[in-house]
C-alpha cells in the first residue's frame, strides 16, 4: 500500500510517501560508486553546534550502534565530533542521550611510545583526507598513517584499519575514561580466542540518569590477536597483531543485557566480513528512508540543507533492546533483562528505544512520524508502554532503560494520542488511556520537574488542580530543573485537550469534560492589560517589572512573548483574549518584525550557545 502526498513549502515541492510495506528481498549490490540520495546529505552541517549524541556518521537509522570520531570527549555540549578540534580521541560506538562508551584507538608501536601508549595516543587528523557519507566515516590518522573506515549494522560496529607496511599493529580499547554525559568506569577485556575477545564497563551515573548501566561487548577480528596487554595505571587494554596483513578489520558488537546478546547480536546482522557491502547496505537504507520524502525545485543547497536536517531527525531515538528481543529495565529498584513480545516467526514485534525530550518535540518532529515513518510511530509507543508495564509511568526521555524526567509536562500525551487518531495505534485503548491518564493526575510525570526524581513537587501540578495555573516562582523551593510556572501551565493545559480527545473517542464522557475544562487553564495567565501570558506567584498576584522579551522569566527555554502563543488547541480563545482576530494578526506580525530584529531568538539558552563559535559552520558550505 502506498499513499502519496504533495506539499509546497516556498519554491520547494515536496512529496510524502508513506510506505507501509517495504520490501526487504531488493538484491544488495556493491553501490559504493553510484550515486544515492544520501549522498545528498551534508554531515559536517552544525558540527560547531553539536552535542555528544547529535552527530553519528557510521550509523543506521535509530541504531544501538553509533560510531563515529570523537574530538572532544570531556562534556555533553560540544562533545563528540567537533568540526575545529584537529584531533581525534578515539572511535567510540555509543553517542546517545546520556550514554557513551566502548572507545577505541588503532595506534602502531614502536619504541619511542611503547611505554606511553596508553595515555598518549591521540592523533592529529585532516579534513582533506576525511569522508563522510550517512553510514561511512573515513580518515587517516596522521600520527600513525592509518586510514580508520567506520561502518556498521544497527547493533554492531564494523571496523577498517588499513596500517603502514611493517608496522607493530595495535588497537587500544580505552574502556575507563569520560566520554561526553558520562564516565566509563570497570572496564574489562579479555581474550576468548585468537580470533575473539569479550568485554563489558559500566556508565557511571550523572545528574539525569541517577541509575548505572553496564554496556557488554564482543569483538570479532579477521586476523589473530597474538597478546592482550593491560595497563595498571588506566586500567585499559592493548591488542596486538603480530605478523598480521596491513589491513585489518574488526567488528564490536554491543548489548545492555549481556555478553551473549552481545554475540548473537553479531551473528544475527554482521555474520559476513565485507565491509564494502556493509557501507552500501548502509546507504541503501539511508536512503530508502530519506526517500520517503521527494522533493523538486530549489537550488541544490537548498535541497542537500533538506536532506541534511531530514538526517538528523532520523537520529534522535536509539534503540536499546538486542536483536532478539532482550533489552535493559532499571525502572524498579532492582536491575532486571527484559524481553519484549515476539511475533509467531520469533522476531520481537518491535524495538525498544531510549530518546531525549518528547518535550519540544510536541510541536515540531512529532507530526514528522505519522507523515512520513507511521511504523516507527508505532514502534516508539510500543516502547513507551513496555516502560509503563515495566516501572508504571510512561517517560518522556528515558537513557539507559528508566526515564530521566528530562523537560516537563506530560509530553508524549499528544504522541501517542495523535498516534491513535492517525490509526497507527489500534489497539489496548484502553489500556493506553488508563497510563495516559496517570501521568496527568497527582503521582504522575506531571507532577514533576526536569530531572526530578525522588519527588513530584517540582510539576506544581496541585496549584494547577486547585489554582488553574501553575505559580512562579514556586513557593515549595526547588525540586528539578525548569520550574517555570507560565510555561508549565501552557503545556498542561495543551496536553490535556489532547488526553480529553481520547477520553471522547473511548466514551469516557465525564473525563472528556473534566480534561476540557483544565485545558482552558491557559487563560489563568493571560494579561489583559498588557496582552501576554505573565507568571503569577501563589497569591495571584502578577509577575512585577516583567519584559515579555527577557529570556526563561517565568518561561522555558523560550520568552514570553514567544509561549504567548502556544495554545494551539484554542486559536480561537486566545485571539478572543487578544480583543480579536484582527487584533491578534496585528499582534502577531509586530512580533515577527520584532523578532527578526533580534535575530530570532529568545536569548542564550544552552551552554554550547554561550560561545559565538560554537554557531558557526565550516566554510564553502550552505
């Protein structure tokens, strides 16, 4: 079944398919010279502005697996690969929300660094020696003249070291180390065979993920391992080679749940040794899923700037269960493997998933899911529910198999909601509804602010139920991150119209006007007299001296002028609060011209948005 689509956005003409059935027997050729639409994809764009899990180069799509080069490994914002930084500190496989690890380095040795290997191994790189297509990441490492060629399936990282002639051939595994969000710590390798080796360590708990997890490895190699050598100092490993041929090839394999998984995760999808075949499986399947939008017209940056961002969308959620079905649960207070349903050929019937903020994503990639990848849709609800059966909440930004309770509100209420009216959803309502409905009454993720988890005052969800607005500042103190009562209203009042339509649909009337009525909340912090939404404090009274232009007054990540806006469940009502249609359109167009005189933005929020370079992007470029 296929549905097409087509929509003008300014002088670009793009067409959705929606393809339902996709077919897996298309015969696999060596395409690494043809042109694909990948090909169309610029991965460099926003390398100044990145973040540890924002650039994944030698990916698939969602994979547990992300390797890719890593420049800057100490820190979140800006970690990762970093366009400026001129060398590289490994290739490292995991770059997701909150997690990292399994780093490795291919070095030759020699008598000059035999004794300091392990911890001067970093290496200048060029530009001009790297490509980087969706899938395939190639450099050379000056120091030791190798050509690193990175692929991968989506459990398993595929390596290519091409060495000088003669070289005393290594590869360190800098297990103990700190790699963007998190510390890698208990790092251990050791050999199974000449041709295997096994190895796990542990991510180290940190601000948003209270909880450890331990990554579990196996590493599969075309030549022999003559030695494993480990440092005392680093705790870290050495493999050599020996008398090995000049061009090497390995492959990691990665599982949360254990060392078998690990391995049966290779068997499954890398059970070959052609790398080439692999990079082309890879693009063939970028581009297959890139390809679900056609687009005409425009220049060919414009086109390229498209499929560039259209790339990264496809990268925020990463898989976390095995390809059989197991995958980590730290909802409870005790570390378990769980194991997701499987369907009558034994293959699980979907994939578990972590994934940085439903919040933000509410009213922007969201509506991207239903459109163009419905059975991804599909997938990620069945995720956030298997989190519900396992730890009785659905999250809205789980890392590592529990929820970090990044952002606030009830955010992936209009998700699944609107997954349902799509009918990509069709079935346990019900059951749905009932975890929906949790989240949104006393003891739920509404109740809670960024990044709280031990209480559930933060939300200000009981002066929502009693006041019909959420106070600013909060009066309790200070439970999580974003306690921006104005903001926390808006959302509140949105996600629960959209839980109301359910309530409608599954004939639970009295629901459906109790939710309505709590989405009219938003009018609780419209003032009249100056025609914004303003915080108010726990008395009523307004938010004094208050620039609807200042920056996280009362609001998150965002200004007032901006959050005035979001009711989008009732256009109607604001414009009625604003005097009007007509007084709103004008409203509305003096705070476009207003906004383009400040360059589009609400101020600095982030910390990589602090530092003016960090916004820059390589030259010759878009």
């Amino acid at each position: 079944m296929e549905l097409s689509k087509i929509y003008k956005i300014g002088h670009i003409a793009i067409s959705l398919t929606l393809v339902f059935l996709l077919s897996c027997n298309a015969q696999k050729t060596n395409s690494l010279q043809k042109k694909q639409l990948s090909d169309m994809v610029y991965p460099l764009l926003d390398t100044e502005n990145s973040r540890w899990f924002y650039f994944s180069s030698a990916s698939r799509p969602f994979g547990m697996v992300n390797l890719s080069p890593d420049t800057e490994i100490k820190g979140d914002w800006g970690g990762g690969y970093k366009y400026t930084t001129d060398t590289v500190k490994g290739f490292s496989h995991i770059h997701e929300w909150q997690m990292s690890g399994v780093s490795i380095m291919p070095v030759t040795i020699s008598d000059t660094n035999k004794s300091t290997v392990f911890k001067d191994f970093y290496s200048k790189f060029s530009h001009q020696t790297e490509i980087i297509t969706p899938g395939y990441h190639s450099l050379k490492l000056d120091r030791y003249q190798i050509t690193a060629e990175l692929t991968s399936t989506p459990r398993v990282g595929f390596h290519q070291y091409t060495f000088p002639k003669n070289a005393q051939k290594a590869i360190l595994f800098n297990l103990n180390t700190i790699l963007g969000p998190c510390e890698n710590t208990n790092g251990k390798l050791e050999k199974n065979n000449d041709f295997e080796l096994l190895g796990s360590l542990v991510l180290s708990t940190n601000f948003r993920r209270p909880k450890p997890l331990t990554v579990f490895f196996k590493v599969k190699t075309n030549e022999p391992v003559s030695s494993v050598e480990r440092d005392n100092t680093t705790g870290n490993y050495l493999i050599h080679f020996g008398e090995a041929k000049d061009k090497i090839l390995i492959k990691v394999g990665i599982s949360y749940t254990s060392i078998e998984n690990a391995s049966m995760n290779i068997e499954t999808e890398l059970p070959h040794w052609n790398f080439n075949q692999t990079v082309a499986d890879s693009r063939k399947e970028w581009s297959a899923l890139l390809g679900r939008i056609k687009i005409e017209g425009g220049t060919e940056n414009d086109q390229r700037r498209f499929y560039t961002d259209l790339w990264h969308a496809l990268q925020g959620r990463k898989m976390i269960s095995d390809a059989n079905g197991a995958y980590p649960d730290n909802t409870g207070n005790k570390f378990r493997v769980g194991q997701l349903p499987l369907s009558a050929d034994g293959k699980p019937k979907f994939n578990h998933y972590n994934s940085d903020a439903f919040w933000g994503a509410q009213w922007t990639i969201n509506n991207l899911w239903g459109l163009v990848y419905p059975e991804i849709m599909e997938e990620f609800v069945h995720s956030l529910m298997q989190y519900y059966k396992d730890g009785g909440i659905i999250p809205r930004g789980p890392a590592g198999g529990n929820d970090t309770y990044v952002m606030t509100g009830a955010s992936t209420t209009p998700f699944i909601v609107s997954a349902i009216q799509k009918g990509i959803v069709k079935e346990n309502l019900e059951e749905i509804y009932i975890a929906l409905k949790k989240n949104h009454m006393p003891g739920g993720i509404m109740g809670k602010a960024g990044y709280e988890h031990n209480t559930n005052i933060g939300g200000g969800l009981k002066y929502y139920l009693q006041k019909g607005y959420v106070p600013y500042p909060l009066p309790d103190g200070d439970f999580g991150s974003h306690q921006d009562g104005a903001s926390q209203t808006l959302e509140y009042a949105y996600q629960d119209w959209t839980l109301a339509q359910l309530a409608k649909k599954l004939n639970h009337e009295d629901d459906y006007l109790y939710f309505m009525k709590r989405s009219e909340n938003y009018k609780n912090i419209f003032d009249p007299s100056i025609g914004w939404m303003r915080p108010r404090n726990a008395q009523g009274e307004w938010r004094e001296n208050y620039d609807p232009y200042q920056y996280e007054n009362g609001f998150i990540e965002s200004n007032g002028a901006q959050s005035t806006w979001f009711v989008p469940h009732d256009i109607k009502g604001l414009a009625a609060l604003m005097g009007g249609k007509e007084k709103a359109t004008e409203k509305l167009n003096i705070q476009f011209e207003t906004a383009k005189e400040q360059n589009y933005t609400s101020g600095t929020s982030h910390d990589a948005e602090l530092h003016p370079e960090f916004s820059r992007i390589p030259t010759g470029f878009l």
